[in-house]
C-alpha cells in the first residue's frame, strides 16, 4: 500500500516505525522529500515537503507504531494495523489518515 506524508509547516518531523517483540509485521519504506532510513526510519520529512510511504506486508500483516516527533523533539506514538492508524480524536498539528487511510498530514510545527 502506497501513502504520502504532507508537511505543511514550517519544521522538519521526524517518523520512526517500531514493531512489538514478536517480530515486524511488514515495514513501512520512505522515499521522496526527506533523509534518513528508507526502511522504517527514523526518517526526516522537510518542512513544505511531501514524502512517499509505502508499507509491506509479511504474512498478509501490516501493523506496527509511528513515533511522530517534532523540531523540539516532543514524541508522540500512534498504532497501525490492516491499512489505517488508530486514533481517539483529535490528534492536533498531525492529521492521521486524512486524506486517505495511512497518509499524514502536518498542519503546523510542534506538538
């Protein structure tokens, strides 16, 4: 499945995938806009810059967590699993599946 990451503001963030101790479920590759670790991060997203996701499968699995940190460093974790990340409400500067399921978009620049 291939999702995009939008930077809207004006600093970099910065995005990490990790798996739980029984092993990964698939990986989360980044490409485009950015630098760092094309497989699972940390992977740093430009402020105004696009970047392309695109998450595999193993076993028919997708599933893991994001950590989402900030310019300042301030870190947030949000789960994914079967094409969409879990959330309860609102999320602030960092809008979780919009517009699309696993795509991101950053509207501002710090948690």
């Amino acid at each position: 499945m291939d999702r995009n990451i939008y930077n809207q503001s004006q600093q970099p963030w910065t995005f990490t995938v990790t798996y739980d101790e029984g092993g990964n479920s698939g990986n989360v590759y980044f490409s485009g806009a950015g630098t760092g670790t094309a497989e699972n991060g940390p992977w740093v997203v430009p402020a105004n810059a696009d970047t392309q996701t695109q998450f595999t499968t193993t076993d028919g699995k997708s599933d893991g967590t994001f950590l989402i940190a900030d310019h300042t460093g301030q870190t947030r974790q949000f789960d994914f699993s079967g094409g969409s990340i879990a959330h309860n409400g609102d999320t602030g500067p960092v809008s979780l599946n919009t517009p699309a399921d696993c795509d991101m978009t950053i509207t501002a620049d710090q948690w």
